[in-house]
C-alpha cells in the first residue's frame, strides 16, 4: 500500500531512531531537557528570534500564539482556508475566546484580500487583537506566500492595524526549501512562528513555536495550561533535530515528485483540475461525474491511499517514506482511479 494521505504518516528512520534512544534527557518541566534546549536554541537561531519552546503538535504550537497575542471577545484576522479555521476544532473559540474574522478570496491571503476584511470601525462591531497567517497553506495545495507578499502584509497589519502576527508554519521548511528564502525571513514577518517536525521532516511528533523572550514567557504558561508540558522529552526532540540534519533538503525531492505526480495525471484525465503544486502537496478538484469518496475508494482497493479534502477535492501529498518510483505508480493508479476504470 502506497500512502500519500499526508507526510504526517511516515515512520523514524532506523538513524531517526537510534538518535532518539540514545538522546541526552532530563525533566523538561522542572530543569530543561538538554536536548530540548539544543533543539529550542538551534531553531530560534534558524527563525531569528530570541527564544522558542518545543510543543506536542502544531496545533498546541498556534494555540500558545494566538494565547500570547489574542484577547478574549476580539477577533482574529485569518484566511477563511486556513488550517487555524477549520481543522482546530474551534481552538480560537474554545481556548482564547476569539472569533476568526475570515479573509475570503484568492487561494491565499493577500494584502489586497486582508485590507478587503478590515471592519468600518463602529462601537456594535468587535475590535480585532491578531492577525493569522500561514506558509506554506495546507488548504490552497501546499502554496508558498512569497516573502514580498508576506512583508506587505506584515508592515500594513503591524503600522496600520497595530497587530501582532501569528505564523502558522507547519510547513515553513517547504516554503523555504522551494523558494530559497532565508527561514529567517519569513519569520520577521510574524511575532510568533510555529514549525512543525512530524510533516516533512519526519519525526513522530513535535512542533516548536517561537518569538521575543517574553512572548516565549507566556506562552510556556498557555502550554502547562493546555497539558503539554512534557518531562524526558528530549527523546522525541533527538528525532526533530535529525531531522533538521538530515531531512531538511531533501524536501526538494517531494517537491519534485509532486509536480511529476500532477503533471501524469494532469496529462492523464482530460476533466479535472490539477492544481499545481508549488511544494509537497497536489489538490485535484473533481468534475461533476464523479466525487472524493469514490475515487478515494477506487484508489485505495487499486493501493493507493489518498484523502477527500471535500466532496470535489482530493489531496495527495509526497513525503519521506514515498519513493520516486512509488509516487510514479500511484500517479498511474490515480489516473484509473479517475478516470473510473
């Protein structure tokens, strides 16, 4: 079985994992993990930010940022597509008491698309407290938001709204990888970035969010709060920093099978839209014969393994643990599967 459902389903390599079992630990909670330390410094210095602080999952890690920045019964600007919307079950809401404040068109947010939600001011209508954005953006297929865009954005939402920035950077490695923009970079435009090591970079778990020493301060605070403080976690960070060593540009390789998987199965199936990738992942929107489940289906019985993103969307996403000749034979199983055959 070949599965492309995302790149958060690979496994430790044997390296991977004899670096976890051999990792240097102690109890992160009380005194700090020594190799949660290395891997917390190593990845501040990597996003230029004063500190960072290692977290469970990319979803805790936006939680502790939008904790830092957000203020209960405001708003928070984010791409109506966005990860922080729609696949954190309401944590906005339910953790920091806020209401997204949806930025609706272009597959990305934009400058243009950003001032387009900014409210009249009015004392009936909520303020808002942050501004969310995401590279690359799950949603739109992996798009990068190029860093010229990311400045514009951050200087209007920083000097015209007064608004700090959440990063949802899950994926900022493939941003990084496709485009050779400096991670550094596309971290000055945001106070707070979370990166995620259990994506592209193959570990089992972790993400680290960071940003200024106090803002990393209180989002220790938000992550004790949330339950995600962890003891001898420098086990789990050995495998993040191997893969920071080891996995890192080799992304490339998925960016390269993902535009070869979209160009066969583009070239494949006359009716249907391929959208193409900038990094790991391919969305294919469906036409009106046929619809996710039953290609997710069909693909699957053929051994392939592939998501419904919704009812006329697919996602298939290249990562580690697939292998250029894998990627070959699922894009021709794809093809039949789509075709219907």
């Amino acid at each position: 079985m070949i599965d492309l459902r995302s790149d958060t389903v690979t496994k430790p390599t044997p390296a991977m994992r004899r670096a976890m079992a051999e990792a240097e630990v102690g109890d992160d909670v009380l005194d700090g993990d020594p190799t949660v330390l290395a891997l917390q410094e190593r990845v501040a210095a990597m996003l230029g930010k004063e500190r960072a602080l290692f977290v469970p999952t990319g979803t805790m890690g936006n939680a502790c940022g939008l904790w830092v920045h957000g203020r209960h019964g405001t708003e928070a600007y984010a791409h109506d597509d966005s990860h922080i919307v729609n696949w954190e079950i309401a944590g906005l809401a339910g953790l920091r008491g806020l209401q997204p404040r949806m930025v609706r068109g272009a597959p990305v947010m934009t400058l243009e698309t950003l001032k387009a939600a900014v409210r009249s001011p009015s004392k009936h209508a909520p303020t808002a407290s942050v501004v969310c954005f995401e590279n690359t953006h799950n949603g739109a297929g992996g798009m990068v938001t190029p860093i010229a865009e990311l400045r514009a954005m951050a200087d209007f939402a920083r000097s015209t709204l007064k608004l700090p920035i959440h990063m949802d950077g899950a994926r900022l490695w493939n941003a990084h990888v496709a485009t050779g923009t400096p991670l550094a970079d596309f971290a000055e435009c945001a106070d707070t970035v979370m990166v995620s090591f259990s994506k592209g970079l193959g570990a089992p778990l972790g993400a680290v969010v960071a940003g200024s020493a106090a803002h990393i301060e209180e989002a220790f605070s938000a992550r004790k709060r949330f339950g995600g403080g962890m003891r001898q976690s420098g086990i789990v960070a050995a495998a993040a920093l191997h893969g920071l060593e080891h996995h890192l540009d080799r992304l490339a390789d998925d960016h390269a099978n993902a535009k070869r998987l979209a160009r066969i199965i583009a070239d494949g199936v006359s009716d249907v839209r391929v959208v193409p990738p900038d990094t790991n992942i391919v969305m294919i929107d469906l036409p009106a014969r046929i619809d996710a489940p039953a290609v997710t289906a069909k693909a699957k019985a053929l051994g392939v393994m592939i998501s419904a993103w919704h009812d006329k969307r697919v996602r298939v996403v290249c990562h580690l643990d697939a292998s250029a000749a894998q990627v070959d034979e699922a894009a021709r199983v794809m093809v039949q599967a789509l075709k219907g055959d």
